[in-house]
C-alpha cells in the first residue's frame, strides 16, 4: 500500500478524492485534496527522532500558528497524518527573500512575539548549538564539531527567549497576492530569534548591503 491509499483510505472526506501530490517536503509526502468542492493539504510523516522532529509537537505549534494568523488551520491529525486547508498562492524562491525582505521580517516579528502564548502542551526547545552537537555526536565527529559549536555559542549576544519557526526554506512561506503565510513547523520551538534571520540571510543568499 502506498502513503497515497494508506491517507485517502480512510473516512475523511465527503466523496470520492483524487490527492495530487505536492513538491517538495523533506521529511514528509504532500498531497492536495479537493472534497466537496474544498481544497485540502494533506501531509504524511512519521516521528523522526534523530532529527528532532515529532508531530504531536508540529502540530501544537501549527494549531498556535494559525491562532495567530500566520499559518492555515489544521482541520484533521491522526498517528503519521495531518490535514491543512489549502492557501492558494505562489511558493517563495530564493530571490524572493530578498524582494520581500520587509514583508518576511514582519512575519517574524508576529510569530516571534505571538505564536509561544498561543502554544500549548508539550512543545520542543530549539538549540541550533546543541542540534550540531547532536549530530556530531550521531556522526562520531565530536572531536571536531563540538569545539566549534562551543565557541560559537559562548560568542553569541544574549536574545530574549522566542518562540521560532527554525526551518524559513522558501518553500516554507507562500505569497496569496495580498499577505505571506508561514507553513511547516516541524521544527518549531522555544529558542533564540537569531536563527530564523540566520535562516533568512542563508537561504535568501542575501548580502552585506541587505540590512536585517
């Protein structure tokens, strides 16, 4: 069986669907669903531990990211599926950080001082410091990775505690024409505001004279 028999099984919709799949999606399978004349996201993906991923927690932060206004509403969860409404829009590319630099940082600023009151139950810490810790550990490389982690860690100013996407991949934020939404929150969590502007200037491949 397939995840697309395994998702559209099941008693969800109102008629017959036919899931089209979505690009992109690292650590999960996308389709988008039209039912009863409404068009849906569905998302297939399992806890991934060793990457710090665990969807009881993607969940919370996506139900508070929408309480927000920043992300769509989850409708349906269940073990290893959930079910989005669908945002019609235009996925950002690379360039587009950049164009729309103002705009980006603004959403920030709303996730960053809203999203962390609205969440509730069990949500994540991120620690970009103890992920490459982590990893290195997993790799056998913590002779070598874990001494730069710790001086770039003791190096860092100190940021007030934000609730942080983590994961601002263009394919992450989609333009409807008159507003940005942030989706996938995978790897949402308590932590330093920095990452996600870190975040911003590498995947934007932004330069010296783009001011954050």
């Amino acid at each position: 069986m397939t995840p697309a028999d395994i998702a559209f099984a099941r008693s969800l919709w109102r008629g017959p669907v036919e899931p089209e799949p979505l690009k992109g999606g690292l650590s999960n399978l996308s389709f988008v669903v039209r039912d009863a004349g409404t068009r849906f996201v569905v998302r297939l993906g399992e806890d991934i531990p060793v990457h710090h991923v665990f969807r009881d927690r993607e969940h919370a932060a996506s139900q508070a990211a929408f309480e927000a206004g920043l992300s769509p509403e989850p409708v349906h969860r269940e073990a290893g599926l959930s079910v989005f409404r669908f945002i019609e829009g235009r996925t950002f590319e690379e360039a587009d950080f950049s164009r729309h630099l103002v705009r980006v940082v603004g959403l920030l600023r709303r996730c960053h001082a809203d999203v962390g009151r609205r969440v509730r139950g069990p949500i994540n810490a991120f620690w970009a410091f103890h992920v490459v810790r982590d990893y290195a550990g997993l790799l056998g490389l913590d002779a070598e990775y874990g001494p730069i982690a710790d001086r770039l860690e003791a190096m860092q100013i100190a940021m007030p505690t934000v609730f942080a996407h983590n994961d601002l991949l263009p394919g992450n934020l989609i333009d409807d024409g008159a507003r940005l939404w942030l989706i996938d929150w995978e790897y949402a969590g308590f932590g330093s505001p920095l990452f996600d502007l870190a975040n911003v200037a590498a995947n934007g491949a932004l330069g010296p004279a783009d001011d954050l």
